[in-house]
C-alpha cells in the first residue's frame, strides 16, 4: 500500500480503468450530456482517476485523445508541481491538505454531495516553466450501472482573479501613499515660516513620492509581465551591486521602519547574466516580504554567493511561515495580508523563471528562520 500524507494513494487497475470507460463511452447519452456544457467536464471513479471527459477537457489539458487523460487525477492532468512529489500522486502529499482540487472531490465523495471550491495550482508549462492556475472546481457524486463515480466541472477563473488581485492592490496601496501625501501638503499649508520644518516635511513629501512611483512601476512591471510583453535586456550584472542598490532603494521606506536591513559581509562580488532592472525588482519584493514578515528590531539579511554555474541571491529574516503558508507560498491569488494583498513572492516567481532564467525557492524552520532565493546563472 502507497503511503499519503493526505488522501488515498489507491488506484484502479488498468483494466477497471478501460471496462469503466468504455461502459462510459457506450451510454450516448453521457457523451451528448458532458459535450453540451459550457465548462471542462471530467468523471471520475471512487479512486479519483479521470474516467472520461468532454472535449472542452481534452483542449483544456492540451491534447489529443482520451486516452492520455484514463487513469489520472486531476492534478497530474494539469501537471500540478506538487503530484510527483510522492509515488501516491495527486492528494497524496502533505501539500495536498490545502489544494481545493482535492478537498473539493474528496469532501463530496464523503458526504455524497456536490462541494464547490477554488483552487490555486501552479502547474509545468510545455517551454519547462510554471503556469499559475485559479480553477473553481465542482465536484457532485452520480451512479450508473451500480457503479459509484464523481461528476467534476472545472472554470478557469485565472483572468478574472488576476484583474482582481491587481486591480485591488493597486487601489489599496495608491490611495494609502496618496492619502499621506496630501496630508504632508496640509501640514506644509499650515507651517508659516518654520523653514526647519518645512524642510523635514519636504523630505518627507519626496520619500513618499518615490513610494508612489515604485508602486505604480511594479504594477507595470507584473500586468507587463502578465501579458508576456517583457523584453528582458541581459547584461553582465553585479549581483552585489544588486543588493546593494535594494538596499539602498528600500532603506528610507516606511516598511523599513525599525528593522535592520544588512548585507552579509561575505557576500560575493560576482557577475550574473541578467536583466538588471528585472533582477532589482525581484530582489526589491523579496526585501520587501522579508520587512513585512519582520518586528521592530529585528535584522533582515541579504547575500549572494556562487553555487556551480549559477549565483544564489537571497534575503533572510528570522521569522517562520506556519505549513499552510509554505505549501501556497508561490501561489498568484494566496496572500497572508488580508484581501487585496499579496502577489509578491508570486512576481517574484514570475519574474525570475519566466524572464530571467532563473529559479526560485525557500526554506523556513523555526531553528533556522525564512529565506528566499533566487538562483540566476553566471557568467
């Protein structure tokens, strides 16, 4: 017997697998049924193994006949990242407790009723990338010849939770730095001639105008990115330069008040193949996760070292991300934050291993605290 961490590793043999399809495909009914919907349709048996689907299904997944969907659940149909992290498959790791793929399917077999629910995948694109899925997933139980199968409709809702996300970010962290802006104009209106003042205030106006300007760049930067309309420029970079310019963008900005921003001592003077307004930016949303999973006092440490033929850049802060947050880390629509926040760590993906040819990942233990990274290759 398979081990899982979460859901039954069982599956049907592959002669159950064929007898249960081809009972499927005779009943004319159920094909003239599925293929009439508006959304992708699959069935499923009790193991949670795709049966028998609609064409919608057959494009949705990208390919050709129902023959390289029989026998898979649903996450290795869409080649979720995290499927072949366990021999179980699909549902078996412990990543699997908070993907709504499972949950959904798994709830209504249990209670014998339809369960709908969101699910945020990042799954292997055809180029070796990641594509970064929002599905809305219905799963509804239904019998036929005695035997027992679930019915499942999938909806693509990726646009629609995109435009959200980034339309509410946007709003939420303009009118916040506008807000303070036009405060800081009042204040000035009512200072007379207290040159002293004034001055500190200007300074203040300007800080919080650069504030403005970032936001208003890194959306730009991630609809752009988004859209596939970034033309990365590779140059020889210096990574250290990198950080040091993070640093030095990141020093005077309200979410690093009261923290230590450091660079390691033993950080490495090394050269990158890269886009450096790209890599700057990768590097300026993860300082900034770092800051914001940080107390006052607290350090943040950033460093670049050499590892093979690539250079690792990361940012460290002592804090520790509970399980649910690391399994969904790099998700587009997850967020810690509350409603309308987010997407940093998902630009920060995007960014580097669509664009920059890179990778990036994490490690957080209460021992050892949280650090992200960004491999990008050497010159």
């Amino acid at each position: 017997m398979e081990k899982t961490f979460f859901a039954p590793a069982e599956r049907a043999t592959v002669e159950v697998l064929k007898t249960e399809f081809s009972a499927l495909d005779s009943a004319e009914y159920i094909d003239t049924v599925i293929n009439a919907l508006p959304e992708v349709v699959a069935i499923i048996n009790k193991e949670r193994q795709i049966i028998f689907g609609n064409k919608k299904l057959l494009s949705f997944l990208g390919i050709d006949e129902a023959s390289e969907f029989l026998g898979l659940r649903v996450g290795e149909a869409i080649k979720c990242v995290n499927s072949g992290l366990t021999e179980g498959g699909c549902g078996t790791t412990e990543k699997c407790r908070y993907c709504g793929v499972t949950n959904a399917i798994w709830e209504s077999q249990l209670t014998m009723q339809k369960v709908t629910k969101e699910c945020r995948i990042i799954s292997k694109s055809k180029t070796g990338g990641s594509d970064f899925l929002d599905l809305k997933l219905t799963s509804a139980p239904f019998t036929f010849k005695d035997q027992t199968y679930s019915i499942i409709t999938i909806d693509d809702i990726s646009d629609a939770k995109r435009r959200s996300m980034l339309e509410r970010i946007f709003f939420h962290d303009i009118i916040n730095i506008a807000g303070g802006l036009k405060g800081l104009t009042e204040v000035l209106s009512e200072s007379g001639n207290d040159n002293a003042q004034t001055s500190e205030y200007l300074g203040l106006v300007n800080e919080m105008s650069k504030e403005l300007l970032e936001e208003i760049m890194s959306q730009r930067a991630l609809a752009n990115a988004e859209n596939n309309e970034l033309q990365p420029v590779f140059t020889n970079v210096s990574a250290l330069q990198v950080l040091t310019d993070t640093v030095t963008y990141l020093s005077h900005h309200s979410i690093s008040r009261g923290k230590n921003i450091v660079i390691d001592k033993n950080a490495a003077a090394i050269t990158v193949k890269s886009d450096a307004v790209l890599l700057k930016r990768v590097m300026i949303n993860m300082l900034k996760n770092a800051l914001e999973a940080s107390a006052d006092g607290d350090e943040v440490l950033l460093n670049c070292k050499k590892d093979g033929d690539s250079v690792v850049l990361s940012v460290h802060n002592k804090g520790c991300m509970p399980a649910n947050v690391q399994a969904q880390v790099f998700q587009r629509s997850f967020t810690t934050k509350g409603n309308g926040r987010g997407l940093g760590t998902y630009s920060i993906k995007l960014l580097t291993e669509r664009y920059l040819k890179g990778t990036v990942g994490f490690t957080s233990t209460p021992e050892n605290g949280t650090e992200f990274f960004a491999r990008i290759p050497a010159v």
